[in-house]
C-alpha cells in the first residue's frame, strides 16, 4: 500500500526524528539560520553547501530541515519514484492558507484533482483567456502614466490583480473587485510571516481571517456561474469534470481557486518584474525584442503568433533563472529513506532548491549576467541536466498553469512595447530581496515614453 495519501484533516502527526548524524550546525536549534536565510537565503545555502556538502542539516522557522543540494536532487524529490515524498506534509506550514490545493495534496486524490483541473487548461480555453487578455491589458495600460518615475513593480502587481479579476472570475463590479483584491493581498502577506500560526493581530491571524473572506465571495460566485455561466476561469472550474462526468463540490471549487489565485499572482508579477529589470537597463535587447513583435501582424496577439516571439520567450525563460519565482520549496519523508549515503527517517523535512541550481556556474556561467542566449540550440546551457532549468518545478506537481502564464506574460509583453520605450536611472538599479518570491527592494523606478513620443524623447 502506498505511504503516500492526502490526509483530509492533516490529522497523520509524522514522528519528530533524530537528525545528528545529518552534517550541519550546531548552535541555535529554534532561530538557527532563520536571520541570515531570510536576509540572503542563496547566500546562505552556498555557504552552507562549502561547510557540509550537499546535503546538510538547517533549522529555519522554528523547524529542522535537510537541505538536499543540486539538480540530482530535484531530480530525485520531484519525480518521487519510490512514492514517500509528501507535498503536503511537507508545506504543512501554509495549510491554514492553502489547504484543499493542489499542491496540498498526493499521490491518487491529487491525480483525480489534478485531471479535472486540467480542464480548464486545455488550448481552446487558453485561447479564449489571451482574447480576454489582450484587451483588458490594452485598457489598463492607457492608465499608467508616461514621461516621469514610476515604480513598475506595485504596478504591475496592481495591473496583475485586476486583470485577475476579469481572466480569472470575470467579475464587473468595481467595489467587489476592491473588497476580493484586498482580502487576497492580506492572504498572500500572510505567506511571508514569520509566526507560522494564525495567532490574533498576526500576518497568519489576518490571512487566515482573509481567507474566510475570499471563501464567502467564491461561495456567492459559485451560485452566480452556475446559473448563468461565463467564460473566464472560475466559470470553468465550476463546470469541470472527470471522466465520470462528476464536478467539484462547491467546497473543492473554493479550495482549488484560492490557492490557484495566489499560484499565478506572485510568480507572473515576478516574472515580468524581472523581465522588466532586464530590459529597462539593457537599450539593445529592449530594440531587439520590441523588433521581434514588430514582425506579428498589426492587432491583438493571436493564439497561433504566440511561438513566433523566440526572444521573448527566452528573456522569459532568463528571468525565470535569474530571479526565480519559487526558489525552493518542501517535502515530508513518508517512509525511510537514503539520499547520496544519508538516512532520511520518516518523519524529515526536506527543502530542494531550484533557484540556487540555477545560479549554479557549473551550470549557467556567470550565473548573475542575463543573457538570454544561453537557451539558443547551439548553447542549450539549460540541457546540461534535466533538472538543471526548472522553474515550474517537476514530475506529479509540476506547475499546471506553465502555459497560461507563458501566455499572461507574453501578451503584456506585447501590449507594453508596443505602446512604451523604457528607461531606468543607473541610481535607480534595485537590490533584491529574494523570498517568498523576489522583489526589487526600491519598487524598481522606470520611466515610460509614449512610443511616438519616445522618438523625440530620449
Ligand atoms: C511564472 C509563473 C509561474 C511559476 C514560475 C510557477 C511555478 C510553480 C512551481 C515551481 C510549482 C511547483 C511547486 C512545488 O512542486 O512545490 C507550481 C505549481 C503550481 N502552479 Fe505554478 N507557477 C507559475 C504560474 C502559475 C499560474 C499562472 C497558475 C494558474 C493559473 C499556476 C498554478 C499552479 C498550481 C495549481 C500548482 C500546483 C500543481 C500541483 O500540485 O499539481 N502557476 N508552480
């Protein structure tokens, strides 16, 4: 029988185990590296990596974790073989916010969700998205405003939320798109917090009461799509099924929205943060890329003209490396186990590390230039190891909205060059602050010019 199941209540409590035989510090067992990986988190995995090797114990957040290093590794915990890794008990931290999502859950629940889910994800419905998209990008970016500073990072994140409000539920209502988008913005704080339980006047209190909030607003929304229907996101997730022709209850449709939500929002925002970051201070790949959409046919993007943006889609790829969304990310050990001479008792926490590995210069030389031409065919530096680029993570749970954020993030793209030139200050080169997802510390000041404008400008 397999050791792996979802757990509807997270009742199963894994054995604490003894970790002392796992290289790796030993001062400080509660705050541990806690300070110092908050603060500088690939930093601190290099540092650790040079004193104990590739896999090494480390205590973060009030817990001990066994950091197992390098692409073998995500190989090895993503694939999951021997079937003992678990996605949610090891991200058991976020359950108050996220349980009931996908990645909360394993092995056969998760593949009977995961297949319905994969309904709304299928190329016709992805075609209707970058329809609802294209337009709705165009309208928001007429607002923003051109010859001065602006930050793009709290931009785009405000441009991403109410995009997410049309794509995403389809919602018209301004003072309801207000009230879901502030509850959702005090939910995806509450990932950060140090204090992992949802304690009164904490960021986990306010989330989980968020969560509350959202999930009263889905239930309303639930009632109103299954009545008239629609064709953004959540209407599919309303009427998706299995192969027995069954849906979600109401409850799995809020659950799987919830945590889907704050999937897409951090990781697209970051995405395009970082691509942004590239371009604004890089005159020769903005031209570039601005030459390559110029080829697409005059209107909005279509389906079909999406594989044409070769550039594009590799500047994507090398933001996606060099300020990766999700970094790292967890695992609890359902049985025991070996790892490169290690034991893992049942009950361990394992962290793998997809960010660090592709900051790795064995991998990706000189790992902090962006060049974009690292994923041409005759470089292919991202085929050194199958794990060595990996983004959306692997195997079972392997990042299910790949496409429809390839798509998001192209049709901004689009939209943006066509419409702006852009430029950033030398002074204005933001430092980074890399978890839970990264961020430019400084909002990342840019200046826009009107295309026909931008002529004249600068
Ligand atoms: C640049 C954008 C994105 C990145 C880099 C990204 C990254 C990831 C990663 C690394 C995972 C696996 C986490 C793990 O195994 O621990 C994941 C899972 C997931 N992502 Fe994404 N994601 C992105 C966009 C999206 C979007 C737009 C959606 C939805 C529309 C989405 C929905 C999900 C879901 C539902 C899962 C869980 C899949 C499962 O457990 O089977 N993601 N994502």
């Amino acid at each position: 029988m397999s050791v792996l199941k979802t757990d509807p209540v997270l009742s199963t409590r894994l054995p604490r185990p003894h970790l002392g035989h796992i290289p790796g510090p030993r001062k400080f067992p509660f705050i541990g590296k806690t300070i110092s990986f908050a603060l500088d988190p690939y930093g601190t995995y290099s540092d650790q990596v040079a004193r104990f090797g590739d896999v090494f114990r480390m205590s973060v957040f009030g817990e001990t974790w066994v950091v197992l290093a390098g692409p073998d590794a995500l190989e090895h915990v993503y694939l999951n073989r021997d079937n003992i890794f678990s996605a949610q008990h090891g991200l058991k931290a976020f359950a108050p916010l996220f349980s009931g999502g996908l990645l909360h859950r394993d092995d056969l629940d998760h593949r009977a969700h995961r297949r319905v889910m994969q309904a709304a994800f299928r190329a016709p419905v992805l075609e209707n998205y970058l329809h609802l998209m294209n337009g709705e990008i165009a309208r928001l970016l007429d607002e923003w405003p051109t010859g001065e500073k602006m930050k793009f990072a709290p931009a785009i994140k405000e441009l991403t939320l109410r995009l997410g409000a049309k794509v995403f539920m389809g919602l018209e209502d301004p003072a309801e798109v207000a009230r879901i988008n502030a509850a959702f913005v005090q939910e995806v704080a509450a990932t950060s917090a140090l204090i992992r339980k949802p304690l009164p006047f904490t960021k986990m209190g306010r989330g989980v009461a968020a969560r509350k909030s959202l999930s009263d607003d889905f239930r309303r929304l639930i009632a109103r799509r299954k009545a008239t229907g629609g064709n953004d996101f959540f209407s599919q997730l309303c009427i998706a099924q299995n192969e027995d022709g069954q849906t979600w209850s109401d409850n799995d449709i809020i659950d799987h929205f919830n945590f889907l939500l704050i999937a897409a929002h951090d990781a697209v925002t970051g995405a395009l943060t970082a691509m942004i970051w590239a371009l604004a201070q890089d005159d020769h790949l903005q031209e570039s890329v601005r030459a390559e959409i110029a080829h697409l046919p005059v209107g909005p993007l279509s389906y079909g003209d999406l594989e044409k943006l070769d550039l594009t889609n590799r500047v994507y790829r090398e933001a996606l490396r060099r300020f990766t969304p999700s970094a790292f990310t967890a695992r609890a050990v359902m049985a025991d186990a070996q790892w490169q001479g290690h034991h893992l008792p049942r009950g361990t926490k394992v962290v793998i590390c997809p960010g660090p590995v592709m900051m790795t210069p064995e991998i990706f030389p000189h790992p902090d230039r962006f060049d974009p031409d690292r994923y041409t065919p005759d470089r292919a530096e991202d085929r050194v190891h199958k794990f060595a680029w990996s983004p959306f993570g692997g195997g079972a749970h392997k990042c299910i909205g790949l496409h429809f954020s390839t798509i998001q993030v192209k049709a901004f793209i689009v939209e943006f060059l066509r419409r702006f030139k852009l430029g950033m200050e030398g002074s204005d080169r933001p430092n980074w602050r890399h978890i839970p997802t990264p961020i430019p510390t400084n909002g990342l000041p840019v200046t826009l010019w009107r295309r026909q404008a931008a002529q004249q400008t600068p």
